[in-house]
C-alpha cells in the first residue's frame, strides 16, 4: 500500500549507494546473500528472544534487500539475481515468523495463521507476475523490477513495520498476527479480483 509512495523518497539515496557500491566491486548477488545472511541471524536472535538485535538485523536485511535492485541495474540485472531476490524476501519473511514462535512457542497457533495468510499474498502476487510476464504486460509503478509487481493492503513496508512492530511487543505476538493475516487475506482477494478482471 506504502510501497510506491516511499520509492520517490527511498529510491534517491538507493541509487547513490548502489553507485558507489558498483565502483568499488561489490555486484547485486553478493548484497543479496549478505542481506540473507542477516536474516539468518535474525532468526538466530529471535529464538533466544533477543529482540533488539533482531530488530537491528531484520532492518540490515531489508536495507540489502533496497539496494540490490538499483545494484543490478548499475550494470546488467539477471533473471537469476531476480530469482535469488525473490526467494530471499519469502523465506526472510516467513522466517521472522517461524523463528519468533520457536522462542515464544506459546504464539504458535497465530504465527502458524500468519504464515498461511503469506501463503495467500505470495501465491496471488506470483501468480499474476508470471501470467503478466506471459502477456507482456509491464509497470514500474512500484520502481524497475524483475516482476509485474502487483499492488495491495499489505506489500514489503508494511510487512517489514510488522515485523519490526512484534519485535518491540513481543507479548502482543499474536493479536498483530492476526489483523495483519487478516489484512493479508483482503490482498488477497483484492489480488484475485484484479486477475479475474485482467486476464479473464
């Protein structure tokens, strides 16, 4: 919902990064996996309820995430670098849930609620990329991506304020899984009208 509205905003300082980063070397593959590995550490953080640093690392993580994209394009973006991106976010995103309910296993009912409602943005968002793709049909709304990105209530800065949110309220996991799965589920549906009337 806030994605193209931030873009005007975060896209400038981006670009000057990934430049300078291009100068010196660093290509977009490398930022993906130390975006990754981040992640990774945030999971580790989350398990041992070491909130403050998983916020710190999930921040890092989605900060490598912004600046692969304007990196691939300093020089040549690959459909693999597009792939590699994509698959990241999911299991980032996933991730930060499954992990905190290991720590806190007593919010595993709605931690398992919300990744079901990631199941419905990520299967109705990559779903209509690929027949989009299949059409040619294109749109930069939300910046240059490898994908047709597709709009909703709940896109990649909302989920990342969530995610940083049960961080700061861990005993309030499960009342934010479940109005932000809520919210999940009405993009789905949003997403699966949209389909129904672009490509019916």
């Amino acid at each position: 919902m806030f994605d193209s509205r931030l873009r005007p905003i975060i896209d400038p300082p981006l670009n000057k990064l990934a430049a300078a980063l291009h100068a010196g070397g660093v290509r977009a593959n490398m930022v993906t996996g130390i975006g990754f590995g981040f992640a990774v550490l945030s999971f580790v953080c989350l398990i041992f309820q070491s909130y403050n640093a998983a916020i710190v690392l999930i921040v890092l993580s989605r900060l490598m995430d912004g600046l692969d994209g304007p990196l691939a394009r300093q020089s040549q973006a690959t459909d693999i670098g597009g792939y590699f991106d994509i698959v990241a976010d999911f299991i980032f995103y996933s991730g930060v849930v499954f992990f905190f309910a290991l720590g806190r296993p007593d919010h595993a009912l709605a931690a398992a609620f919300l990744i079901f409602s990631f199941m419905g943005t990520g299967t109705s968002f990559l779903a209509y990329a690929i027949i989009a793709a299949k059409r040619g049909v294109v749109s930069e709304h939300q910046g240059k991506k490898s994908f047709y990105y597709l709009s909703g209530i709940t896109e990649g800065a909302e989920t990342i304020a969530t995610l940083v949110l049960i961080c700061l309220l861990p005993d309030w996991f499960s009342q934010i899984a479940i109005f932000y799965g809520i919210l999940c589920w009405l993009t789905t549906l949003g997403r699966v009208r949209a389909a129904m009337e672009d490509f019916s």
